[in-house]
C-alpha cells in the first residue's frame, strides 16, 4: 500500500509511474490486515498528525475511488473495570484528544452505538467504552486493486507485476530480474517487509525489524458491527495510552496468559460481505514460526464472544503475515535516500495501512514532485 500511494500522488500531480511488482499481485502486509485507519493509539506529535492527515486522505481518495470500501466507522473500547476506566479518563484529558474524537461512552451508550455489543453493555462485561470517531476503515483485500483501476485509468500508469528490482544502476535508475532498465525522474523503493538483498546493498544495516501476527476472519456475523472494536488490552500496546493509569493497570492487573505470551490484543473490523476480521498477534524473535498456533485464536474467540453475547460465527480463514516496523520510535517510517535520485521507504510498523497516504504526501512533498 505504501509504494502504490507514492504511485498515487505521483500521478496525481502530473508525473507517470511505472509501478514495478515482485509478484503478480500484493501479498504481504497490505492485505494481511484489519483495513483499520487507526487514529485513536497513535503516540503524539508527527505520528499523530501523520495519521490524523491520512484519515482525511484516505476520505478524499474513498470518495473518486469508492471500491476501496471506506466508512467512517470509528471504534470503541469497552472497558471492564475502575483500573481500565481509568487508563480511558487519562486519554480523555490528553490535550490532543478532541483531535482524536474521544469521548467516554456509558454501557447505554455505547450500546446504542454498537447493539452487536449487547454482550459487553447489557451483561455486565463492561461498565463504559472508549469512543474515537476518528478511525475508519477499509477493505485491505481490495484496496489495492480499486486504487491500481483508478490509476490505470489515467492513461499515467503502469503496472509491471512478476518483476523484482535487482540492482540500482546510476542515477535514477533500476533493472529487473528481467535485464530491464527502468529510468526516471525519481526512484522509490517501498519494499515492505522485504530487508535482504538490494535492501542491505544499498541502503545497509537500517533501523527497522521485521513483526509476525497472526489473525483470522469469520463468515458473516448476520447483523451489523457498526464500530470497529478493540479491547483494553489495547492499551498495553499503544502509545497514546501512556500513563500513570496505565502503569497502575498493568501493575495490579496482568494480562490474561495467552495474551500476555503472545503480545495480544483484540482489534476487530466488520467486512462489507458481514464476517469479522479478529486478531491479533506479535511476534519480534527470529527466526519466526512457520506455524499459525491456537491457544491465541481460543484467547481471541473467547473474548470476542465475551462482547457480543453469542457464539463467533464458523471461522473462514486464518493466516499470519509479516510487516516491518521501523525501531526508531522518532519517525514515522524509515525514509532514506540511497542514491542520487533514489529513495527507500519502509518500516511503518503496524500503522502502514493507516498511514501510507499522508506518508506517500510526505515523500512527494520532500522530493518536490
């Protein structure tokens, strides 16, 4: 997603890409996620105004491109105690927090906001929710492929798939596997979670890890999930929740086992066809499993199932992916100049999907396109 939102802007300002593909479609981490445009958790300062840019972006582009599925859904968080109320109060009086759309919800409310949530808000699971109306989402299997029709439409693009650049060759300059050059004005290479080869020739040792999750998604649930859903555990892991709250929370009360093991938290998205995307999973320690395990996805269904007072509707798919996350929590994501005239973007973390336009703008403004 990255890479084609710098293909994005290029072309919207006038310029002619040739968008070069390993595969013959996208594979990795731009599918392999909750479609999530994530406002709510994103630490303050850059991130956060990155983010908040993105949200507006992804509205603008939602509306020319509507196959990309957006809706500003936002999401809530249902919290099930005083120590979990208080980590969302402390987010409340955060000075960016209106900038975010937060607002405390009571069990009433929230529940006339989410009624698929009658399990959390009618029995008792939680006594409040946090509200960000900020967040959206779209649909990551699809996104890609609506964006690269729009683009094809302009006459301006060109997709190459089943290609792999191999080497930087002068300025501006790349071949592919295939022997061919490719020359431009401007060189940008977005290559996710790929870090070996071309990567270590020519940009080195970078600060940016590799990250496996796991995740899942079920048939259609029969109702309607209106918001997307995360739970407190989600706290643990984002920076906006930083607090003495929090640290009082994690002090007096441990993370279930399974998710503690697994760095685990809920987050879950409705699709448009009706079945939930559920996840999810960290996993920083090379090398990685080649293995999906269950103990996480009974952690996720139970908990799930906790929310909307019902049985999860028959699990379709589960899958595990892998991103890059640049460890450098300064920046957004790792922007390096390489060579004369080429550029490597990579590294936004778990926020790419969210992010990648106003990251792409970024770049497009930087390089003065």
């Amino acid at each position: 997603m990255v890479g084609t939102m710098h293909a994005w802007h290029a072309v919207e300002r006038g310029h002619e890409v040739v968008h070069i593909e390993r595969e013959a479609e996208a594979r990795g981490a731009s599918l392999r996620n909750f479609g999530q445009i994530w406002v709510s958790g994103r630490a303050g300062g850059e991130e956060l105004d990155t983010a908040l840019r993105a949200r507006e972006l992804w509205e603008g582009i939602g509306a020319r491109v509507p196959g990309l599925g957006f809706r500003a859904n936002g999401s809530l968080t249902p919290v099930r105690n005083e120590l979990e109320l208080a980590v969302a109060e402390a987010a409340l009086a955060r000075p960016d927090a209106a900038a975010r759309g937060y607002k405390l919800l009571t069990a009433g409310e929230a529940l006339a906001v989410n009624p698929a949530l009658r399990g959390a808000f009618e029995n008792g699971v939680a006594q409040a929710a946090l509200w960000c109306e900020r967040d959206a989402a779209v649909e990551p299997r699809l996104a890609q492929l609506a964006l690269r029709e729009a683009l094809l439409a302009t006459g301006k693009y060109t997709f190459l798939p089943n290609r792999e650049v191999r080497d930087v060759v002068g300025e501006n300059a790349v071949r592919d596997d295939r022997g061919d050059v490719h020359t431009g004005d401007a060189v940008v290479l977005c290559t996710g979670a790929w870090l070996s080869g071309l990567v270590r020739e020519v940009a080195g040792e970078i600060p940016v890890r590799r990250v496996r999750l796991q995740m899942m998604q079920t048939e259609p649930l029969g109702e309607p999930l209106t918001t997307s859903v995360a739970d407190a555990d989600s706290f643990r892991y984002y920076p906006a929740y930083a607090s003495e709250a929090l640290d009082a929370l994690q002090a007096a009360q441990p993370q279930d086992p399974t998710a503690a093991a697994h760095k685990m938290q809920l987050l879950m998205v409705q699709r448009l066809d009706g079945g939930l995307t559920i996840g999810d999973t960290h996993e920083y320690e090379h090398p990685f499993a080649f293995d999906t395990l269950e103990d996480p996805y009974e952690h996720l269904t139970r908990v799930v199932e906790s929310f909307l007072g019902r049985p999860l509707p028959k699990i379709r798919r589960r899958w595990a992916g892998v991103y890059a996350q640049c460890v450098d929590t300064s920046r957004v994501v790792h922007r390096q100049r390489v060579r004369d005239g080429v550029w490597l973007v990579t590294g936004p973390g778990g926020r790419g999907m969210t992010c990648s336009p106003a990251i792409a703008e970024t770049t497009a403004n930087e390089l003065g396109w």
